[in-house]
C-alpha cells in the first residue's frame, strides 16, 4: 500500500470497520440458520386492508396565518431553521405549496397509516347520502321561495306606502276651480300633447 501524499486531505475518504461488517454477517448467517432472535424488529408496513381509508381534512392546516409577516427564525438546529416542519415524516418543506404537497402525499399518508384509496360505498349508503342532498336541496328551496315571498311583501308595502302619500299629497291640494282656470286662459295643468 503507498503512503499518502502528504498536503492532500483525505478525511473524505471511505473507511470499512471490518468489525461491525463481520457481525453483520455473522448475524445474517445466524438468521438463515434459524436460531437467530432479533431483538430490534425493523416496523412492519401496514397491508392496504389494514390500513384505513382516505378521510377528509377535520382540522385547518392554517397556511395563511403568516402571509406578509416577517419572522426572524434563531438558528439552531437545522431541521427546524424555517419554513413547514412535519412532525410525522421529520422533515422540512420551505413553502406552503410543497408542504400541502407532502400532506397529502403517500409518504405522509403511509406515516399515518391511511391508504390513498377511498372507501368503498355500498347501495345503502348511497342511497342515504342521495336522500340527504335531496333534502338539503329541499330546503334550499323553500327558503329561496320564503325569501321571495317577503322581499314581495316588502316591495308591495312600499308600493302601497307610496300609494297612499301620493293620495294624501292629492287630498291637500285645493279643488282647481274650472271658471277661474277659464278666465285665466287655460284649462288645466295638464299636457298640451294631445292623446
């Protein structure tokens, strides 16, 4: 082997612990054998029938909360040095499109042991949810219709209201007189368009 070149900095360079490789296979061996116990089983991933279904988001992720706010971030350690941290994957996204992204992701989703396939729905509940929306669109109608109804009441009492001034507006102004309006040289207030 040649002695290295001295000023060269070789700290980059790749080691081999011969000692833990030989354990590892050591263990290896000891697996295929079958008598080996291993006392730090690697997490089982869950089968899709174990896992639940897709659900929709209950709680608000709140993405808006720091729009047009400056924020100094302490330094400190590196994964949490700004931006949106996930708690559950352990990791960092620097906007709020690339964590909304990882939310609703596979690899957040697995971590949280949801599948991405929707549930499955039967006959009877497709029967109840169109029940449901035929009287959610029930009602929307008979409140349109009832809010119709008293903005025509409330336009014909205005009407009415109005009516009634132009009536009283009326009953105040003297009679006009036929022989003073005559001897004045005109027959009414009227219009000289002819009808």
């Amino acid at each position: 082997m040649a002695t290295p070149v001295k000023g060269v900095d070789q700290s980059n360079r790749r080691t081999w612990d011969k000692a833990a490789f030989e354990q590892k296979a050591r263990e290896r061996a000891a697996r295929e054998a079958g008598d080996f116990v291993d006392h730090n089983p690697p997490p089982k991933a869950a089968t899709l029938k174990e896992m639940k279904p897709v659900q929709a988001r209950e709680e608000d992720l709140n993405l808006t909360e720091h729009v047009n706010k400056t924020e100094s971030v302490q330094g400190g350690s590196a994964d949490r040095s700004g931006g949106f941290y996930c708690e559950t994957c352990d990791c960092l996204m620097k906007d709020s499109l690339a964590y909304l992204d990882h939310i609703n992701g596979k690899k957040h989703q697995r971590a949280l042991g949801t599948s991405l396939r929707p549930e499955r729905a039967g006959v009877d509940a497709v029967r109840a949810r169109l029940a449901s929306n035929f009287e959610a669109a029930k009602m929307k109608r008979l409140q349109e219709a009832e809010e119709k109804r008293k903005q025509e009441e409330k336009e014909a009492r205005k009407k009415e209201k109005k009516d009634k001034k132009a009536q009283e507006k009326l009953a105040l102004m003297p009679a006009a007189d036929d022989d003073a309006m005559a001897a004045m040289g005109f027959g009414g207030f009227g219009t000289t368009k002819k009808k």
